[in-house]
C-alpha cells in the first residue's frame, strides 16, 4: 500500500507509480544500473551539456524525439532504427520514415550520447534507457522539473512504419480522437493536458499549422480560434506562397527556450499554435486544468512528472524481451 504521509510530492508520485503499475514494470527501477555502471548519470549529464552547448534546439528535439518513442509501440528506442538498405514499400520500412516523425530530429546527438555511455560501460545501458534518460535532462536543462526515469528498459529488434502512422496523435485531431489516442497507451485526457505542456520548448514545421492561416476550413480567413494578431505574425514566418518547409515557429511564443507554464497562459490568449493545442482550451471538458496551470507552475511540474513516468512506462520491454544495442540505429548482427 502507498503511504498517504510521503514528505516530498516527488517521492508520493513515485511511490504511487511503481504501486499501481503492472507485473512488468517490477524490473524497472531508479538504480536499475548502479552496480553495472554507477557513473551513468555523471557520463549523460556531462554529454548533455555537449549537446546543449553545440546546438540548444538539441534539448526540446529530445524531449520530442522520445515522446514519439513511447508513444508507439511504447519507450523501446524503435524510433531510432534506420529502414533497412533497399527499403521502398510502407509495410518494409522503420517507424522512423512514418509521416509524423519525418520532421525529427536528435538523432546525431542519441548516438553521442550512446558513445559517451559506451566507453564507460560497454553494452550495459540500452537505447531506449539513453534516450529516456536524454529527455528526463532536457527538461532539467531547460528549467523544468528535477526527477530520475525508471530504468532497465530493453531495445525493440523491431520497428514498424505503420506503427508511425495509426499511433501517433496529429494536430488535426478533435478531442474525441486525442482522448482516444491517449487511452491506447494507457494515459487520461489529464495526461493529454499535461504531456502537452511539453510544447513549452518545442517548435513546428509550418506544415503543421499554415493551414490554420490561409482559408481555414474553405473560409478566406484564418483559424478564428487564433488570436488575429499572432496570425499575422505567423503569416510573415509561414507565406502562402515559397513557405521554407525546413522554417520552424516556437510553439511557447513568450519564454521559448525556458520550461515553464507560460505555454498554458498562452493558450488562454489565443495564442496556441498547434490546432491540438489551443483545443485544450476551447473544450470545456479541459479548459479548467488548462487555468490551473496557467496559473500554478508548480502544479503544472508535478502533474508533468507523474505523467511523464506513466508514458515512459508504457509497454517497456525488459528481460528477455529485447536487447542492448551496439548503436542505436540497427540491431545487434
């Protein structure tokens, strides 16, 4: 049983976690690698700030490049596989071409990470644990809130572009359909509000939000659920016509590089740039939770950790189940 008398928030959420996770999840754990590589931490905390130092826009690709990890088929480092050479159909290529994670990247900076790990303990620390363990620093890194992943996860041998596709939430969704998406992975439409946050230090392609811009829904106006003026201001990043498909636009449009709530105060301003994001406001089903945090960071942190482990322990492999990859980017020979 949990105890109701916990005296740090933190150590409750953890608590409550592991009590209520199932059978599977009893092999991951926070010092999953302290006899076997006990300087693990140290050797990622001391490649994070590399990684930060040679490209910032390296910490919230991070973040994103795990959340689409868990997310499909759970946090197994299949997103990181490379189609096999000579790959051409759907059903023959990796998750990793699938239309929503085209637009990823981090990837350079995992197998860095993976090499920094390798040359202290070799074949110990697994992919999928690296890049947990990547995402859990770029929050750090960025402001947001201290905590440690469970560990002990183990490499998909596989990975499926169709996984990519039907797995994924979109942008486009309605909440009936977001809601939907995030129950096959076990988390709540809370969750949803919460994992959304992470959007506080992300960026999208102007693919994923020009339509809102230009005859929105066949009208000759903008998305009137965008503040008129952001719009316009969007407009001059994402024209009409000769858009740059590789421009980027910072999803959190007032502290971009700072983890923070200001993603939700955004929100109740119009001024969500994904039509998924601002949906969190304009639904009245999640419009309360979306004031709470706007108006309480730390309640924002602490309902973003525990949803964080809840998708970080989403369908893991352990034992048996998988493997330790050499490189990140193909399986073992």
């Amino acid at each position: 049983m949990v105890a109701t008398n916990c005296k740090y928030a933190l150590a409750c959420i953890f608590a409550a976690v592991i009590a209520l996770s199932p059978p599977a999840l009893a092999q991951l754990r926070e010092d999953y690698y302290d006899t076997d590589c006990p300087t693990l931490m140290d050797i990622m905390r001391n490649a994070m700030d590399i990684v930060a130092e040679n490209d910032p826009v390296n910490l919230p690709a991070l973040l994103r490049l795990w959340s689409h990890d868990a997310m499909v088929s759970g946090a197994d480092g299949s997103v990181l596989l490379s189609s096999r050479p000579g790959a051409k159909k759907p059903a023959e290529k990796a998750e990793k071409d699938a239309p929503p994670n085209l637009t990823l990247f981090g990837f350079e900076a995992v197998e860095f990470l993976k090499s920094a790990v390798e040359l202290e303990c070799p074949g110990t620390v697994s992919c999928a644990d690296i890049l947990a363990i990547s995402a859990q620093l770029a929050v750090e890194l960025t402001g947001g809130p201290v905590f440690q992943s469970l560990l002990g996860r183990k490499d998909s041998r596989t990975s499926h572009y169709n996984d990519g596709v039907d797995e994924l939430p979109g942008e486009t969704m309605n909440m009936t359909q977001l809601v939907k998406s995030f129950a096959a992975m076990g988390l709540t439409q809370r969750d949803l509000v919460v994992l959304s946050g992470a959007h506080t230090i992300g960026f999208a392609h102007c693919s994923g939000f020009m339509y809102r811009l230009y005859n929105y829904n066949s009208t000759t106006a903008a998305d009137p659920t965008l503040d008129w003026t952001l719009a316009d201001q969007l407009r001059r990043v994402c024209p009409k016509r000769n858009a740059d498909p590789n421009r980027v636009q910072a999803l959190d449009i007032t502290t971009i590089e700072n983890f923070d709530n200001g993603y939700y105060f955004n929100l109740q301003l119009a001024e969500g740039i994904l039509e998924s994001d601002q949906l969190l406001y304009e639904d009245p089903s999640t419009r309360s939770l979306v004031d709470i945090f706007a108006d309480d960071k730390d309640a924002f942190f602490l309902a973003f950790v525990e949803s964080m482990i809840k998708l970080g322990n989403n369908r893991v492999l352990t034992g048996e189940q998988g493997e330790i990859r050499e490189v990140c980017d193909k399986v073992n020979d």
